[in-house]
C-alpha cells in the first residue's frame, strides 16, 4: 500500500461518518471533511499517537527497521515492519482492525 493509500483507510476507520477526501495535490495526506483537518498517519506521530496508545501497539526497532505489534480480532497477535516507526504502527493498526495489506 502506498502511504496515500495507508492514510485514507486509516481515515475511513477514524471518521466513519465524516466526507473524506484524498487530492493529488497533498500527496499522502487526506482531509476530513469541508473543515479540511489533514491528517498524515504514515509520516506524523501527532496523528498516529493516539492510535498507538488507544490500540495499545507496542514499537521496537532492531537496527534496520521497525517492528508494531498490536491484538487483532479474537485476540491473535498482529504486527508489521517498516523503515519508520509510524509506518509500521498504521499498518499494524490497519492489521488490527482487519485491513488486508
């Protein structure tokens, strides 16, 4: 998934009921409804913070890449690696909710 990609289903799970909206413009960043609040979960750990904490994703990094490890359905682990922590927690958070990747 690209981080456009990654960010707007982020969103959609985030704002169930709120227009979203991905321009080619911004990139990777998607705007929530007429308000236009941006949101950037790949890349801003303003955004992706809370969803860490909420979703109790634990972060460890081993020299090259980072590891997101979170409980999806029915208890199961869940997790993902990237080159950068917020990466990895929005894809493993993606994996939580039940997103295939």
């Amino acid at each position: 998934m690209t981080d456009a990609e990654i960010n707007l289903a982020i969103a959609k799970i985030e704002y169930p009921n709120r227009v979203i909206d991905q321009h080619q413009d911004v990139g990777a960043i998607v705007i929530i409804g007429t308000g236009f609040k941006t949101k950037d979960y790949v890349n801003n750990w303003a955004d992706i913070g809370e969803i860490i904490e909420r979703e109790k994703i634990a972060l460890s990094y081993d020299g090259d890449v980072w590891f997101a490890y979170g409980l999806g359905g029915r208890g199961r682990e869940v997790g993902a690696c990237e080159k950068t922590p917020t990466k990895a927690a929005a894809l493993c958070f993606l994996k939580i909710r039940g997103v295939e990747i």
